[in-house]
C-alpha cells in the first residue's frame, strides 16, 4: 500500500468512525436526565462510590437519590445498556488495522463499561426495579457475550431482598461454567427467605464442588451464605469443616467465623494444621 493510499484509507476509516459515533449519541440523546446530569452519569457516581469509606457518603447517596427519582423512566436506557454488544463494524476494522491501534480492546471496554454503568443503575433502583427481573433475567440467559450475561446476573444480585423472584434462576446458575457468574448467584441467595428447603441442599452441594475449585473465592462466598441461613444450614457443617484445614488464611478465618452461626455448639472451634 503507498502512502497516498494509506491516507487515503485512514481517512475513509476516521470518516466512518465519526458517523458510528454520531449514531451512538443519536442512540444517546433519549437517556432520562436528573438536575442536568444524564443517567450514566449518575450510574457512574453510584459506582465511583461503592469503595470502603465511601458507601454511605454524601455523593453515594445523591446518586441514588438521582436514579430513583428518575425512577421506572430509567429502567429502559438501562436494560439497554446491559444489552450492548461489541459492533460487527469494530470488530472487522479491528482484525485489519494495525495492532498498535487496539480499536478491538477499546470497544471491548466501552461496551462493558456501558453493560457496568446499566448494572449499577438498577443497584441503585434496588426494589422500584422488580418488574423488570424477567428482562434481566432474559439477558442474563440469552446474552451473546459471557460479560454481558455476568452484569445482568449482577444487577439482579444487587436488588437484593426484593429479587427473591429470581430465585430459581440463582440456583440455576450455581453449576454455570463461569466462576464470576456463580459467585453472584451465590451471593444472590443469601437474601433468599423462602423455600430455604431448596436452597440449602443445592448451596451444599455447591459448597462440595468448591472443594477442587482453582479459587477460595467461591467456598467464601457459599460458606458466608450459609452462614445467613443459621441452625437452619447446620446440615452444611461437615462440609465447612472440610475448609478448616487449607492453607488460606482467609478461608481458615471465614470457616471459624461462620460455624458458630450454623451449630452454636461449634463455639470452641479452632484453626486447623495446614499440611
């Protein structure tokens, strides 16, 4: 290629991505506005101040106000960025421009940092989102790319109480290939307060499956579960008792914390001998 068509080409390539992007704020201009600001930026701020020290402060909490006074107005800009997908034109241009150029990469991130912003919008919803669970449910189900199936399972683990419909699809989830959707699920039912009948069994059996896992993320996570559901997952305890002799300290510390909730009679447990 000669440098009369390589400018040539560059051109035609920032031409057409001008036009993608002027699509995209086409797209845009419907987002629900609070006080000026638009939606994503308010998700945004929720986000920004989930951190330790920060949850509970004065912009945290501005934030959700914002979203819940925009409200259900905003539940549709919402699940429509959970349901973004990278553009097919992005990714053919990405196969062929230069490597250096990391156009892929960069899609890749804006269009998950779209799908976090839309997740955390319904956070800050929390209860005045429930009618849209099947929606969530359905993207969490049928999205197209693993990142986007995860933020969608995120956003209904975020409703917390009031996501108690999705349930059954919580449970489904524990035996799903990626770990990061699993770990949410599982988090997702700890705020689950009926048909504990069911839960328990399946978080056990969960629980087992954690013992070859590559992580400790996941036995945290099941064990802290279980621990919500008091004597009433005692039945969990051998399985716990499994975790006490691991060589991560955090695991170790989660088990003798924990097992006291599940069998008051395990008060004198103490930190195993790792081998």
């Amino acid at each position: 290629m000669t440098s009369f068509q390589k400018k040539w080409w560059i051109a035609g390539l920032l031409g057409v991505l001008i036009l993608a992007l002027m699509v995209i704020v086409f797209s845009w201009s419907s987002e629900p506005e609070y006080q000026g600001k638009r939606l994503s930026l308010w998700a945004q701020q929720y986000e920004l101040n989930q951190e330790p020290g920060k949850w509970g402060g004065v912009a945290y909490k501005e934030a959700q106000s914002a979203i819940r006074a925009i409200g259900t107005n905003g539940v549709p800009f919402l699940l429509s960025l959970l349901q973004r997908r990278e553009s097919l034109f992005l990714i053919t241009i990405g196969k062929i421009a230069p490597a250096r150029w990391n156009i892929r990469l960069s899609s890749e991130m804006a269009v998950d940092r779209s799908r976090a912003l839309g997740a955390y919008g319904f956070a800050a919803l929390g209860s005045n989102a429930t009618f849209a669970i099947p929606s969530l449910i359905d993207i969490a189900k049928n999205h197209p790319d693993m990142r986007g199936r995860y933020h969608a399972v995120f956003a209904l683990r975020t409703l917390q109480d009031a996501g108690e419909p999705a349930m059954p699809f919580f449970l489904e989830c524990l035996t799903n290939k990626d770990s990061n959707i699993r770990n949410e699920a599982v988090t997702g039912l700890r705020y689950m307060h009926h048909q504990t009948d069911v839960i328990i069994p399946l978080l056990i059996q969960h629980l087992e499956r954690c013992k070859s896992a590559p992580t400790t993320s996941e036995a945290i996570d099941t064990i802290e579960t279980l621990s919500r559901f008091g004597t009433n997952a005692k039945a969990a305890v051998p399985v716990v008792l499994y975790f006490l002799n691991t060589k991560d300290d955090n695991l170790r510390e989660c088990v003798t914390n924990r097992l006291e909730q599940l069998d008051p009679q395990m008060t004198n447990v103490s930190v195993g001998i790792v081998r």
